[in-house]
C-alpha cells in the first residue's frame, strides 16, 4: 500500500540548499488535499540539525541517511539509498528539485523502482476523482501545458522547477518525527570519485536570488538602448533580466535569460520593459510577488500579469525614471553628508 508524499531534500557542502523549502511547500499542499503525511529526505553528513526547520516549513517525517560517503552528491550511492527507501516508506508521490541533482537522481531511481517520471513541472495538483497526481509541465515547445498522471505504477514521480514556489513560513509550533536511517557499507561503495568542483562562471550572473529584476525586451531596438535596462537595474540594486530574442540577438549573455528555456525567477519585484509576455516568457515570472509592466501596446500579454502596468512608449518613460531614481539618490547621500 502506497501512502504519503515525499520530497528529496536537497544539500550542499553540507548546507541545505533553499530549494528543499520550496518543495517543502508544494509536498505539503499535496499531502494535505490527499489527507496524508509529508516526509522530506536528506543524505549527507551531519544533516541532523536541519530536521527542525524542515518540520517547521512543512514535513511530519524527515528521514536522514547520514554517512561521510553521502557528504558529496555522487549518482550511485544516492541513488541505491534513495531506491532503498522508497521501497521501505512506499510514499505515493516523490518530489525532487529539477536541479542538476534532482535531474540526474530521479530518472535512476525512477528507472529501479519500474514506475514514470515527469520531469520539470510547473504545477502539481491532486486529482479529486481517483486521487492521483496531475503534473503539469510545457510541452510542444512551450506551446501548451500538459497535464500529465501516472495511472498504473507507484510512486508518481516528478521534478520540479526551482524558484516555481515560494516556500511556507517557518512555524515554530509545528511538530514531527526524525528517523535517523543507517545502511550497510556496501550501499555506499562506487566507482565514482569527487575529483573537484569547477565554479561556473555563468552561474555568477544570479537572477534567481536578486529580490528585484529588471527584464528587457526586443522593444528596446539595439543593444546601444538596453544600457537603459542595465542602467535602472543598477539603481534599483537590481538583477538585469531578458527574454530569448534579446539575448538571440546577443544583446547580453544566456545567464540573463528569464522563461521556460532560461531561468525561472520569483523576485519580490519584476520589471518588464518592452516585452511582449509570451508564454514562454510568462512560465518563468509570473509568481515574482509584484509586477510592474511598460509597454506600448495595450494588448500586451504582459498586461495580463501585470499588477501595475504603464502604456507607454519606453524611451519616453524610462529615462525619466533614471532621472527621478538618481534624483532621489544624490537627496539621500547629501542628507547622509
Ligand atoms: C521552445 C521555445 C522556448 C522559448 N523560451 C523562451 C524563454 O525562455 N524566454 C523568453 O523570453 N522567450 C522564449 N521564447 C521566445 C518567445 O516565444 C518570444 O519570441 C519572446 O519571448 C519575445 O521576446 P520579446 O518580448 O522581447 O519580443 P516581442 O514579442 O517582439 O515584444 C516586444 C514588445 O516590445 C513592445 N515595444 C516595442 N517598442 C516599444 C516602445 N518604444 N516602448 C514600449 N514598448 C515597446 C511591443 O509592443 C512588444 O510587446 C521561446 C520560444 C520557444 C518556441
């Protein structure tokens, strides 16, 4: 008997990595409408003194495999011990990050457990007529979103976009358990080996985490124009976003890119300039918290999110918030002078 959903938490260099959270929360929504336990895992070393805040934030269960050979992720061992587990706890669902860790981990264990996997979904919902799992990911090129179930075999499995939820608050007042799980050596042993880790500079340029973005469109005409962007990105401490055509056009690098083949982000604050709203582009903003839209076109799809929008030409409205913007800079360093 299948029950319960499971999330695979994630760590690294023995620090739980923020993505678990956001699993956390969509763990619990899915727990909560099936009327069942939220487990959350974690392998490493020394993960122990996470499992409070991992109860806080939503789980009734947290599992840790503890083991120095689980410090660092390597395919094999994470994969027989979460294979292991599944079999043992029987969860009907399991989550994972689609990160580069979840994306390798999950088809492996998929594969030995004999059931599917839908890989980077956007929406996950309960089905109320047979309780199974509606996962809903891009398909066909971003064209339409497909809802996707897993009717015949257990568990239903999925990943799940980074930065696509915002994490529970944490409460203080929640209770669980903590199951400290140990395994034989030889569920550890690999021919893999950590020779070492090479930084990606890519990574440098991070969207994800900025609490403002500020997003250009093909509507700013040349690369010469989106100074602008990068100019009221710096004013506002802001991260500079774009859509793919900007960035086909090399106008800045593929870091920079926000949507469904680039970054999904969820700042606090998202500003579009001169961007139409395509749907590709709309799949990785719109659950930034408020969204701020200039655009010449009334009938912009990015009206449709928007929480403030400006129908405006650009090259008349944005300057003339740099200005105000440094307007009220140089007021507050000569009142700090
Ligand atoms: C498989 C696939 C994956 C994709 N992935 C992504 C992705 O990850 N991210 C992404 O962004 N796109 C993606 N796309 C591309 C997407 O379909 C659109 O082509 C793209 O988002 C449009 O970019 P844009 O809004 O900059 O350009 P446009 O759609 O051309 O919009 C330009 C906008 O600027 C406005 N404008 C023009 N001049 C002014 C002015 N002076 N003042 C104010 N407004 C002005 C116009 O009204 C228009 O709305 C993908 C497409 C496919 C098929």
């Amino acid at each position: 008997m299948y029950r319960g959903v499971m999330i695979i938490g994630e760590q690294r260099g023995g620090e739980l990595h923020p993505v678990t959270y956001e699993l956390l929360a969509r763990g619990r929504a899915l727990a909560d409408k099936l009327s069942e336990e939220l487990s959350c895992v974690v392998l490493g070393h020394d993960m122990e003194r996470f499992a409070e805040g991992i109860i806080q934030r939503g789980a009734d269960v947290v599992y840790i495999v503890d083991n120095p050979l689980l410090r660092n992720f390597l395919p094999r061992p994470y994969t027989s011990v979460l294979t292991r587990l599944a079999k043992e706890v029987k969860p009907e669902i399991v989550l994972a990050a689609a990160t580069t860790q979840g994306r390798t981990i999950m088809p492996l264990v998929a594969a030995k457990l004999d059931t599917g996997l839908t890989a980077d979904c956007t929406g996950l919902d309960i089905d109320p007529l047979d309780r199974s799992l509606l996962q809903t990911r891009p398909a066909i090129g971003g064209n339409v979103m497909a809802t996707i179930k897993t009717p015949a075999s257990r568990p239903q499995m999925a990943t799940v976009r980074p930065k696509s939820t915002k994490p529970l608050s944490a409460d203080k007042a929640r209770s669980g358990r903590v199951v400290l799980k140990s395994y034989e050596k030889d569920m550890f042993t690999t021919c893999e080996e950590l020779v070492r880790f090479v930084k990606d500079a890519t990574q440098d340029v991070n969207v994800q985490d900025a609490d403002i973005v500020v997003s250009g469109g093909k509507g700013l005409k040349t690369r010469d124009n989106f100074c602008m962007i990068e100019e009221l990105a710096s004013l506002f401490g802001a991260a500079v976003g774009a859509t793919r055509d900007v960035v086909d056009l090399g106008w800045v690098g593929y870091p920079h890119q926000i949507g469904l083949s680039g970054k999904t982000v969820s700042p606090k604050l998202y500003i579009a300039l001169g961007l139409s709203g395509s749907v590709q582009h709309l799949a990785g903003m719109q659950t930034s918290e408020t969204i701020v839209a200039i655009n010449k076109d009334p009938d912009a799809q990015i009206f449709k999110v928007a929480d403030f929008g400006i129908v405006g030409d650009l090259f008349d409205v944005v300057p003339e918030l740099i200005e105000k913007l440094k307007e009220r800079k140089n007021g507050k360093l000569r009142r700090e002078g």
